[in-house]
C-alpha cells in the first residue's frame, strides 16, 4: 500500500486560531501600569520643578554648552575615524612590525577607561613641560608651553579622538574582512593597482558594515562628551553643573541637559536610520525591489507549465 493512498484528515485553514499567550497579556497590563505611575509621578511630584526646566531650557550658556558637545563630538570623530582607519589598514598589512603596532595601541586604548585617558592628557604638561616640533634626538626647532597648548578642550579632542580611534580601527578591519575576494580578484584581473582596487571596490563594499556601527559610536561619543567636566571642559554637563552650584536647583537643571541630550541623539538616530537604509539597499532581496518596477517581466516557471 502506497503513502498517498491513505487518506489524510481534511484541515480547515480558515477555522484556524492564534494561539493563545495570556503571558504576553499580563506582561503588557503591568507595564502600562508602571509606566502610567513613572507619568503620574513626573507630573505630580513638585520637586521636578518643571518651570526652573522651562525657564533654562534655553538659557544662553546652555546653548553654549549644547553647542560645544557637538565640537568636540564632530572634531573627537574625526580625529578618531582617520587614525583608526591607518591603524586598521595597519593591523591588516604583512609586516609583523606594523601590526604589533596597531595592536598594541588598540590593546591601551581601548582596555583603559575614557575618563582616565581625558585626565591624563588634561595633565601631560606634568610630564612633558614643553611641546614643539624639531629634530630627532636633536634641538627642538617650534615648541611651547604645554599647559598653554593642551587647554581642557584641546585635552577633550585629543583624549576622545584616540580613544574612539581603537574602537574605530576595529570596525573598519571588520568591514574590510567582510568584502569577498571575488571582487578584489576581478578588479586585479583587470589591472587595478592595489590603491584603485582598494578606494574603488573594497572601501564601497565595506562602507555597509562600517557606517552602522560608525555612528553608533558617533552617538557614544555624543554622550561621553559629558566626561569632559570633569576637567573643566565648557559642554553642556558643565555649563548645566555651573548653573545649579549657584541655584541649588540640581534635579531640573539636570533634566534640561538629559533633554538637550535626547533632542542630539535622536537627530543622529534619524541620521542614521536614513544612512542603514541607504547602505543597506543591496542586500535587499530582488523580490522586494520588483514591485518598483511594473513592467518587469514575470519569471520563468519550468518544465511545469509547457
């Protein structure tokens, strides 16, 4: 007797229900419930002070403070997007020299904290008075004061920007090793020189797993800029810290900075989701650009259909 002369039971698809998850219901209740008192309490509780909030929301020194961060966010990321991509490239090259190198800054950079490293460069005139240019191990043709030189803001760019440059050489080594070496072969095989085949078809095929993560970390440094006052860095925790160690007003003035630092990164997160999508566009399936297209025409079905 053959499989398919014994007679399946029918299924009737449209008298199928959902299964049931009253877990999920329950969790959802609870979390309305949570969120209605965190609402109920920001509005009722007095010592929220929402007009002191409103009152210095725009306050010239907190537009100061605003304006700042995103500075040192812009210059700390420059900084670190162009030496980590030379670290990266260096820790990707066949000298054993080269790469030790890259490893090892990453291995410093990244494996001490932020905070630390914005307080050593804050203090480097301790240990290296002068700063200039000259020959080596000879006279120095161009120097000056450190103290003079290394002011907090210049600290700032300094510490955030070699700081993020590890996290960066790691995220371009990832993009750089994610490209096939089917490309990179066809390019060689029609004469590129290493530098064409490099900015013209492995930087292009990388740039979709580099720039997501890229301005994660644009975001993170938006944020970690508030570890600048602490060596008296202007930005906005400081310019916020200034303003409440007059007024006392420590809980509002606090919620002005966490508002300025929303409205920032939720611009960058429109920034980013537009760029995710704009990289992101090849990996869509054919299927789904179809659709764009009404005059395709329909794919063959086989032999079936003859």
């Amino acid at each position: 007797m053959s499989a398919h002369s014994i007679a399946e039971p029918a299924v009737d698809i449209a008298a199928a229900k959902p299964v049931r998850r009253p877990w999920i219901w329950a969790t959802g209740v609870v979390v309305v419930v949570l969120c209605a008192q965190i609402v109920q309490l920001l509005v009722t509780n007095p010592n929220f002070e929402w007009p002191v909030v409103a009152a210095h929301l725009l306050d010239p020194s907190i537009l100061r403070g605003v304006y700042n961060t995103c500075i040192l966010t812009v210059w700390g990321m420059l900084l670190g997007i162009v030496l980590g991509g030379v670290l990266a490239l260096l820790k990707m090259s066949d000298s054993r020299l080269l790469r030790s190198i890259a490893s090892g800054y990453i291995w410093v950079f990244r494996g001490t904290p932020e905070l630390v490293q914005l307080i050593f460069w804050f203090n480097i005139g301790l240990v290296l008075p002068q700063i200039g240019l000259g020959i080596p191990f000879g006279p120095l043709l161009i120097s000056a004061e450190a103290n003079d030189v290394i002011t907090p803001i210049v600290a700032a760019v300094i510490g955030l920007g070699f700081h993020e440059a590890a996290y960066q050489a790691e995220i371009y080594r990832a993009g750089f090793l994610s490209v096939p070496n089917g490309p990179l072969e066809a390019a060689r095989s029609l004469g590129m020189n290493p530098v064409a085949v490099f900015f013209r078809v492995r930087l292009p095929l990388a740039a979709r797993f580099i720039v997501p993560p890229m301005f994660n970390q644009v975001i993170g440094m938006t944020k970690g800029t508030s570890l600048v006052s602490v060596i008296g860095g202007s930005e906005l925790l400081f310019s916020v810290q200034e303003i409440y160690n007059e007024t006392f007003q420590t809980i509002p003035l606090l919620i002005v900075a966490c508002i300025w630092y929303l409205v920032i990164t939720s611009v960058l997160n429109v920034c980013q989701h537009f760029i995710e999508r704009h990289y992101g566009r090849s990996s869509r399936p054919i299927a789904a650009t179809r659709t764009a297209v009404p005059n395709a025409p329909a794919a063959t079905r086989g032999d079936d259909d003859e």
